[in-house]
C-alpha cells in the first residue's frame, strides 16, 4: 500500500513537472509569435504562474455545461498538439462526451493525468528496453494517445457518484422490465416537457435505488447529481439547516446548468429528519423540497428528478406527495420462479444441489421478498459449506417468513 501511495504521488510530481515546461514552452511561443524577447527575468514566468496557480484554486467546482467542457479541453488539448505531443486518434469531442460529470477542476486534471500516463508509459518501455532513449530528454519524446486519457479518466478521475452507476440489476421477472420501461417512458417525457418528477416508493431492501440509477443512467441526461442522507451528514455543519438546504439548492443549480440533467435523492424521507411518532420533520427543508421539485429548469433545458423512499405516507403526510408527476411501486419477488431466476443468475447452488433445492419448494407457492433482502441472505448463505447451503438458505428463507 505504501509503494502504491509513493508511485502515485510521483505520477502526479511527474504530471506536474511536464505540466510546467509544456507551460513554459507555451510562454516562450506567445513571446516569440508577439516579437517580444526574454530577458532572463524569471518575473514574468512566474507571474503568469501565480495566475495560473490562482486561477486552479478559484476555478469552480461546479459541473461545466458541454460548450464549456469543450472550451477547457480544447486550451489544453490545442497546447499538447502545438508542441507536437498529442496522437492523431485523440478525439476532442469523444472527451467532451466523456467527461460530462466531473467539474472544471477535474476537466484539467485529466489532461494532466494523461500526461503523466504517457510520460510512465514511455518510462516503462525504456525500462523493459521495448526502446531506445536518452532518459534526459524522454519528455520530448512523450506523445499523448487516446489509451492514456482513457486509462487517466479510470484511474484517477473518477465523478463522484460512480458506484452509484455501476450498479448492477438482476432482471428476476416481467415486473422488473414493466418497471424500467416507465422509468425509460418518464425520462422520455422529461425530455419533452423540460420537467418531470417521480417517486420510487417500496420497503426497504427492495432495491430502489439501484432501479432508479439505472434509470438514470439509461437516461443518457448529459448531466447526472446524487443527493443522499450521507452526503449531508458528511458536511462541515450537518447539523445545520441553512447549510444543508443550501447543499441540495446548489445541487439543483448545478444540474440546470447542462441541456439535459438528471438528480436522483435517494431516501428523500431521511432529508427531512421526519420522526414517524412525533410526526414532525424540517420545516426549511421540506419548504426547500417543495420549491426545487415543481420548478422548472432555465427554457431549452430537461430535468428529470427521481426520489426513492421507504415510506410513502410520510410523504403524503408532508404534503409532498403531490409534487410528483407519478409513482412508481418497486416489485417484491412473488413468485418460485422469480426465485429461482436469481438463484441462477448468482450461481448459489451446483446443478445437483439446485435440484434438490426445487424438490424442497413443491409445497411452497408464493414468496414475498426483495431483491437486496434476498441477496444478502444469499451472500450469508454462500459462507456455509456447500453441502449445506441448500438446507441453510431454505431455513432461512422460512425463518425470515417470506415463503407461503
């Protein structure tokens, strides 16, 4: 872990290093294109990078629309490629399309990175003598391809709410695809009307949170935004209202930025701190809740808002029900069959033990369950010895009163 820690922070003093001489390269160019001679004076170099340096600092960390995107890209790539160190297979508007999650800051930092991912690339081959070079002017033979921003956009520069992304659906039965083509048909309608909203409601461990993702991630909204009761815990005053009303109005400020955008708040009940005995919940929360859901994006501009919630009355009790355009009930797994689709797809059992397995069901007709309720009771079951795990997970599966 150490070696890891030290290899990666001289990839970044490397990315650096090269950073600042394609930097000053760049000065000497404008110099030379403007008739204007160095003198020597390391002033105006450092000027110039103070102000860069300044301006990395203050750059916003908002996600930038696609022209902006596009702009950023293009200063950096146009640099590489005037100093003859970008390959001809580097796409600009591929890395506009790729990078439409990450923040400015991010943006630039990719074009470093792949740099650097370049610049080790070499290095490696040099080590393994693949080729022959001078290790004192290897920089000037370093040429950035398409492969090093992809492996840099990977590797180092990662948006946010990617787990969220890569989450992976099991599709157990018809109910599960009748499920995603609403959700496909509302994100369709999102980019027609300019506003839609929907509320995933089920009990928990039913798996709304990966529907919804994948819901938005088919979307294809240039701009993605998660919310969740952890993001607001983990700010500097959590315990806050202003602050934390504040968090989700930049959120919503960011996602109106871009043609198309989609936020996902997933357990929307849990941001309103609602307490089911007292009945009460944040007033400034709630008021934040009800503005941002029923307004409209800027004019040319598509917003799709999806929330998912365990708790459906408490919703309604807040008055907040309303506010949504529709709702979609998560299914439950009814049927053996439905249970037997997953079990395959997981591959708990061997062939053998599967069906020995059925014969254990002939009596059973119906199971009540959630997708993520069962996976878990698969992965405990997965740690026992194969030669039980039939007769383990059928007890379990009684145990948890979920077979009928």
């Amino acid at each position: 872990m150490a070696t890891q820690n030290i290899e990666q922070q001289q990839r970044k003093l490397n990315a650096e290093t090269f950073q600042n001489k394609l930097d000053m390269e760049e000065d000497q160019r404008k110099c030379r294109s403007s008739d204007m001679e160095l003198t020597g004076d390391d002033s105006v170099l450092d000027e110039k990078n103070n102000e860069e340096d300044n301006s990395v600092k203050s750059a916003e960390t908002t996600s930038p629309d696609q022209d902006e995107r596009s702009q950023l890209l293009c200063n950096r790539v146009s640099q590489l490629r005037d100093n003859k160190k970008i390959a001809p297979d580097v796409n600009l508007k591929e890395l506009v399309i790729l990078t439409k999650n990450l923040n400015s800051v991010d943006v630039e930092l990719l074009v470093r990175f792949a740099m650097d991912t370049a610049l080790v690339r070499l290095s490696n081959a040099y080590k393994t003598k693949e080729i022959k070079l001078d290790m004192d002017t290897i920089e000037e033979k370093v040429i950035v391809t398409r492969n090093d921003f992809l492996y840099a956009l990977d590797t180092y520069i990662t948006p946010p709410f990617n787990p969220w992304l890569d989450s992976k659906i099991i599709t157990w039965g018809s109910p599960v695809n009748e499920f995603l083509e609403n959700g496909n048909l509302y994100a369709k309608v999102a980019q027609k009307t300019g506003l839609f909203t929907v509320l995933l409601e089920g009990p928990p461990h039913c798996g709304k949170t990966t529907l919804a993702t994948h819901i938005a991630k088919n979307s294809n909204f240039e701009c993605l935004k998660v919310i969740t009761p952890e993001d607001i815990l983990n700010l500097d005053e959590f315990d806050n209202e202003t602050a934390k009303c504040r968090y989700i109005r930049e959120m919503f400020n960011e996602a109106y930025r871009a043609p198309c955008s989609c936020i996902l708040i997933d357990d929307i009940e849990r941001l309103l701190n609602s307490c089911p005995i007292k009945q009460k919940c944040s007033t400034m929360m709630l008021q934040t809740l009800l503005v941002l859901l029923e307004k409209s994006p800027p004019p040319g501009h598509k917003l799709l808002i999806l929330c998912t919630t365990n708790w459906v009355r408490c919703i309604d009790d807040m008055k907040l029900l309303p506010t949504f355009n529709a709702i979609l009930e998560v299914p439950l797994l009814s049927t053996i069959e439905h249970l037997l689709n997953v079990l395959t797809e997981v591959n708990l059992f061997s062939k053998h033990k599967m069906a020995s397995f059925k014969a254990k069901l002939q009596e059973k007709q119906k199971i009540y369950i959630g997708i993520k309720h069962l996976l878990r009771l698969i992965n405990i079951v997965r740690e026992i010895d194969s030669s039980d795990r039939v007769n383990e997970f059928f007890a379990k599966l009684e145990e948890e009163g979920e077979l009928h």
